[in-house]
C-alpha cells in the first residue's frame, strides 16, 4: 500500500478529498497519483484487491477508484464487499475494455455514475473524480 500526499496528515480533515486507487498495474498508479496529488487530494494505492479489502477504512475515502480487470478478484466483486462494509460509498471504475460497461448494466444492476475508459488522460481523470465528489446522491 502506497500513501501520498502534499499535506500534512493533521491539514487533511476533510479539506484534502480522500481517495483509494486499487489497481493491479502499478505504472497506473503512480500516473493516478501523481495527476491527483498535484490536485490536492490524498491518495492511498493498493495494487491487491485482497490488501484493499483488507484495509479499506469504512466512511474514510471521498472516492474508491476500482480498476475492473484484476487478478484474484474483480473489481465489481471487490465493490460490493466494500459496500456491505460502508454503504455510503463512492466509486469510479476504471478499465480498458469497454465491454465491461454492458456486462456491470446487466449482472450487477449498480447504481455507479463513474466509469473511467483507460487510456485516461489526467485532465479527463480529474474531470470524472471532481464530477463524482461533487454528484449529489
């Protein structure tokens, strides 16, 4: 797990959005990273979903930002374990291949607005992540 930041951990409260990026491709996330923390956010990486499960911190992330294609567990099966732990969560799924989106309209009926198409440039990443913490639920 990889934490960054530009603030100091007592400055963050909930001026600083929090954000987790569990992704398997560890290049992703430092591109992920760097794009948000120049943006003020702060931003935790995990590239296991088993980790991310393991350490996800209910009512703590602003945003989970989930890659949908993963080795071990999937995304949309890592979103819904982390749903029953916090039900207020928000989530962007990122991924390469977009038949992904057919699949989530039809077997996981979610009620997530954000999906990320990689490649992703950062001003389209930041655009999705500002647009989904700002959406009104």
């Amino acid at each position: 797990m990889t934490t960054s930041t530009l603030t100091s951990e007592s400055d963050l409260d909930r001026k600083n959005p929090r954000i987790l990026i569990v992704d398997d491709d560890k290049d992703a996330c430092i591109f992920y990273t760097e794009c948000l923390v120049d943006r003020g956010f702060y931003v935790t990486t995990v590239n296991d979903p088993f980790e991310a499960l393991s350490s996800f911190k209910p009512s703590y992330y602003d945003l989970v930002i989930i890659d949908i294609r993963m080795p071990k567990m999937n995304g949309f099966e890592l979103y819904e374990r982390m749903k029953k732990l916090d039900n207020q969560l928000r989530v962007c799924f990122i991924t390469a291949f977009e038949e992904y989106y057919s699949y989530i309209k039809e077997q996981f009926r979610l009620d997530v607005q954000c999906f990320i198409r990689k490649p992703v440039t950062a001003k389209d990443l930041i655009k999705n992540i500002y647009s989904e913490i700002t959406r009104k639920n």
